[in-house]
C-alpha cells in the first residue's frame, strides 16, 4: 500500500523533483551558548563527509537564518499549536545526568524529521519562534537518511522556551514536564529521600539516542544510594493529566509526525475487482498514557466534522514488542473526500512536507 502511495505521490511531483535533482543537506548552530549536545555530529565529524554541495548547503542554512521574517499575517499562535502536535508525535523532553557521580541533571527537548525543503522552513520558524533558543542541525542517521533536528539543553531553555510554549502535550510528553519540575524543585536537596526520587524520575524517562549509558543499579552505587529502596512511589501531582483542550492545529501538528493520508487498495463491494479507497490514519503505540491523547483526537475530529472516525487497538504484540497499535482511521468519499479535504484547503500553508498527500488525494477526488 505504502508502495503505491509513493508511486502516485512520485508521478504528481515529478516535475518538482526535475527542477531540483540535488538533495540539499546542510547542518548550522545558533550562536547561543550552552551545555553539549549529545548524539548529534559536532562541526568538526561533519566537515570529514561534507561536499561542496553540502558547504554550499550550509551557507544556504546560515543566510535563510539571517534573513528570516516573521509571516504579516499573525499567525504564531496557531503554529505554536501546530508545534505542540508535531512535538507529541516526534519530540522527546527528557534529562541526562551531567556525570557518573553527580546528582545534578541537565534537561532538553529535541524533535527531527527526514529532511526536505518543507521540514527545513519548518525548523527556521520553530527556531525563531522559540526565542532562537537551542540550534538547528542537519545530519545523515545511521541509516543514511538525512535528518533536521531542534534540540536545546539546560534549565534555562527548559524554562524560558519549554514550558511556556508547550502547554498543548498530554500522556508521558504532559508528565515528562511535570516531573523535570519536580526535579528541578529537589535539585537542593540533600535527603537521601529526594535523591532517590531524582534518580528514580530521571530513569523513568525516554531518552534521546541510544539510551543511559549506566545502568539504574550502577547509578545508584556510585551515588552511595540504596539500591533496595528504588521503588519510590510517585507523587500524584506527575501522573495526572492535561485538561487543555486540543485544537485543529495541533491536530495538523500531530498528523505531520504520525499521520498519514493516501490511498489503500482493497476489494470492491461485489469482490471482483481493486480499487482505490481514500484514507486518513494516524498510529501511536497502545500504551495507557495514549489513550486520553487517541481518545481526545477522536473526539476533536467528530466535533470538527460530521465524520466517522475509527479507533481500535491492532494488537500485534509480540516477543519483541509487548504492546499493539492505536489505530485512528478516517475512510471514504463523504468523510474523508468531501469534510476532510475542505477542512484542510484554507490551511493548506500548515501541512508542510505533508502537501503532496493532500495533492495526491485533490488529484484522486477530481478524476473519480
């Protein structure tokens, strides 16, 4: 099914990729100072792979940045509404500790996505629109695939870029940011009490990169903590979670990390032939802490639109992964054609790297 999507998407921007048949890759820092970043290629690991494309590149980067100007039409709350989607979908906030031995932590918040010109313009203005908090970076993954990524560290960007502008996440992104406020609370003091519960915290959240390098055990004996008394109960004011209503824009903002739309192929009513049906999905692992988030979207969705909108665990948990899939689907020539489409046409400027979907299916709608 993906196949075909991509080789309908193909066929609509072929003349796109003709006009431009270099990939632009490109990597750039703000000039803020601050703590290292992790799991990123510094300058100088960069430079050895670089090309003069990707030089010239870079130069691009720097000179967009320079020249960035907020859009006339005063529209950043709605972009941070569609930051604070795209965030739960792709973001991680956690924190790392600053050294073996030290209780001190460091927190940070970093979201990525495959790189295109749509991502980069994306990146430009959550930049800016952040308070030209953290940087900016371009890299290839382990898998070759170039990658844009946000990322700022320390309390200060956590306070001043964080917590003011991301008051739209729920699930473990809602508690993640409770529990750094937590942390930083006890970060003076010395009870072994508190100590264990900043170890405890810390390690119960995901991390960006390849994981904690120390084991929770091992932290703790360097700590001089007792490893016998981790199981510290948390304090309910971190489990609960978000009543802030959600909005179209952070649906959008959502949709553009974990959402997809195009066409599945399937059986036609009388069975005897293929054909085409229209679709909208979105996916999150059907994990406790996303069933108020999958639940909330449902219920935004219906209340937009005079829609069907389908939510179902697809339970294929196995050896290796113990938990299914929330599926949310959104199918046919009414809901998804008609309602869907018209919904998304005055916002067309926010689907961002996802346009040639909506394209695809304006394409599909005219000629069937």
């Amino acid at each position: 099914m993906k196949f075909i999507n991509n080789i309908l998407l193909s066929m609509l921007s072929l003349r796109k990729v003709m006009q431009n048949k270099n990939i632009i890759t490109v990597r750039c820092n703000s000039t803020n100072s601050g703590s290292n970043i992790n799991n990123v290629p510094t300058p100088e690991k960069t430079l050895i792979t670089q090309s003069p494309l990707l030089l010239a590149a870079q130069k691009q980067l720097e000179l967009a940045l320079k020249t960035y100007k907020p859009l006339p039409n005063g529209d950043t709350q709605n972009f941070k509404e569609l930051l604070n989607g795209f965030f739960q979908a792709e973001g991680t906030i956690s924190a790392s500790f600053i050294g073996a031995t030290s209780i001190r932590i460091n927190p940070y918040f970093v979201m990525s996505q495959n790189y295109s010109v749509e991502s980069l313009n994306f990146f430009v203005r959550t930049y800016y629109e952040l308070g030209q908090v953290g940087r900016v970076s371009v890299h290839s993954n382990n898998y070759d695939k170039v990658m844009i990524i946000y990322r700022a560290d320390g309390w200060k960007s956590f306070f001043t870029a964080f917590v003011p502008n991301f008051t739209m996440l729920y699930g473990d992104k809602f508690m993640a940011i409770n529990i750094l406020k937590k942390e930083h609370e006890l970060s003076s003091s010395s009870s072994v009490k508190d100590k264990l519960l900043i170890v405890r915290l810390i390690y119960s959240m995901p991390t960006s990169g390849a994981g904690r390098s120390l084991t929770l055990k091992k932290k703790l004996e360097l700590l001089n903590l007792p490893s016998e008394s981790t199981l510290v109960e948390l304090p309910p004011s971190l489990v609960k979670e978000n009543p802030q209503n959600m909005t179209l824009f952070f649906f959008i903002g959502f949709f553009l990390g974990d959402g997809n739309l195009g066409l599945w192929p399937e059986w036609s009513e009388s069975h005897t032939r293929l054909v085409f049906s229209p679709r909208l999905t979105l996916v999150q692992l059907a994990k406790d802490s996303n069933i108020y988030l999958m639940n909330n979207i449902k219920k935004l969705l219906e209340s937009l639109l005079n829609i069907k909108v389908l939510l179902f665990n697809n339970d294929n948990s196995n050896d290796t992964q113990d938990v299914g899939i929330f599926n949310l689907i959104v199918k046919g020539q009414h809901d998804l054609l008609d309602q869907f489409l018209n919904l998304l046409a005055p916002i067309y400027d926010y689907l961002y790297w996802k346009k040639p979907q909506y394209e695809l299916l304006v394409w599909f709608k005219r000629y069937n």
